[in-house]
C-alpha cells in the first residue's frame, strides 16, 4: 500500500489541512479531503477521476470535508465533457454523512443532476466491511458524533487512521500491531481536549506494538515543538512527520 498525504496540518497552519490518497494493490481510495487536498492531490499526479471511494474520519470538521465540493465539482465537470466514465462515487463515514450531503445539495444545487451516482453510506462505529480489494474495521474516537477511526487491510498489511481524536482505548485496540499508524497530533506541549499530542500518541503506538508511525495535524503549536523527538521517546518503532505531499510505502 502506497500512503500520499494530501494535506497535514490544522486550519491555522500553512500546510493543506488534512486529507489521504491509499493506493492499494487494485484501486486508490481518499481518506478525508480537507482545504487545498484537492489542488494537492492534483499536484501528485494522481488521477482523481479513478478515485471513486472516500472515508470521511467525521463530517462536522471542515479541515477534513471541505474539499468534497471541489472534487465533486470537478468530477461532475469531468463526466459532463465526457472525458470520465460516469461510474458510481461511494461516499462513507459515520452518522451524519447524509445529512451533511443533503445540505451540500442545498447549499449547491447544481450538485442536484449529477451525471454519476452518488452512494452515501453511514458506516457503523464498531464495524467489519468487506470491499472487493481491501476490508475495513471501524471504531468510535473521542473527538465529534460523527469521529471514527480507519483500520485498512490489504495484501496482508495494516494501516489505522486515528482521525482526530482525544487519547482513547479504541484505538489502540484498532492499531494492534498495524504496520503503520497515522495518528493526529494538534497539540505542541498541551493537553486536554479533543485533540493529542505526540507523546500521547506515541504512547497508544507502543501500547498497540505498531510498526510505525506517521504524526500529522500539525497546528502551529505542534509545529514549535520537537514532535519526532517526543515520540521517540515513548515510541521504538519508525516515525514519520508528514508534509504535505509525502508518500510512505507500507
Ligand atoms: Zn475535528
Ligand atoms: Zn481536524
């Protein structure tokens, strides 16, 4: 599985907010696509019209949705002119994700006549799915309703999303032995809240015996402060500290 971040930081920050494209060994997948992860996505080269699957970590942050709009814009743009196929988009997260749609409908009603499917679909919070080229486990964060974290499996490797989450035991049960965590980390020296920082997170990718670990959601607190170093400290496996645009290969 090939990992490329989209964006890595919070709102306030210079980076894109946050978003994913996994590609797996049959099909590239999104995993939230907030401010600037479309243009961003487009500067990587990957083809956006072949990305018809996207998981939403929760729907009420637009650091991690706003950019449904631009995709859809100019996935629309794209099937209208005839240059795509007009295939099914399948959208995913938790509860409020049809609800977030509808109004999206509203808000734009252009989006009313799309020349494709759109499929929305609530995942449950504690759930097991089976796609044709990967599975999925989902479990409940500590962060909004909606928040839930992302465990992939493909071709015998692991990869778990935290999404934004306070520190949780979900989610080192969702990270148990991963070949990678990608893990949210707001917080510079703080604590408290609905957000971690990296030495809480680096404890969670011990206690779950991660391979590595990918810190990301940088705020510009969090971008102050030494957030490799930290880890390090309470984490031996492989750390990675996004930016926008960088690929890791599971
Ligand atoms: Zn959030
Ligand atoms: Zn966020």
């Amino acid at each position: 599985m090939k990992l490329t971040v989209l964006g890595s930081g919070s709102t306030n920050s210079s980076r894109a907010t946050i978003g994913f494209v996994l590609e797996l060994p049959n099909q590239s997948i999104a995993i939230d696509l907030g401010f600037s992860c479309f243009k961003n996505m487009q500067k990587t080269g990957i083809d956006y019209s072949k990305i018809n699957n996207i998981f939403f970590t929760h729907v009420e942050h637009p650091d991690h949705i706003n950019d449904l709009t631009a995709f859809l814009f100019a996935r629309k743009g794209l099937a209208d002119s005839g240059l795509s196929e007009k295939i099914q988009i399948n959208l995913f997260a938790g509860q409020g994700l049809k609800k977030f749609v509808q109004n999206l409908f509203v808000l734009y009603p252009l989006f009313e006549n799309l020349p494709f499917k759109l499929n929305v679909t609530e995942l449950e919070a504690h759930s097991k799915n089976k796609f044709p080229n990967f599975s999925l486990t989902t479990k409940k964060m500590k962060h909004r309703p909606s928040s839930l974290g992302f465990r992939f499996e493909a071709g015998g490797k692991s990869i778990v999303f935290s999404g934004d989450t306070e520190q949780n035991e979900n989610l080192v049960e969702l990270a148990k032995n991963a070949d990678l965590l990608v893990a949210e980390c707001n917080f510079g020296e703080e604590v408290g809240g609905d957000h971690m920082n990296a030495e809480q997170v680096a404890v969670i990718a011990a206690r779950a015996n991660a391979k590595a670990l990918l810190l990301h959601h940088f705020s510009p607190e969090a971008e102050k402060v030494d957030t490799k170093a930290i880890a390090a400290k309470k984490f031996n496996g492989v750390i990675y500290v996004a930016e926008d645009l960088m690929q890791v290969t599971v």
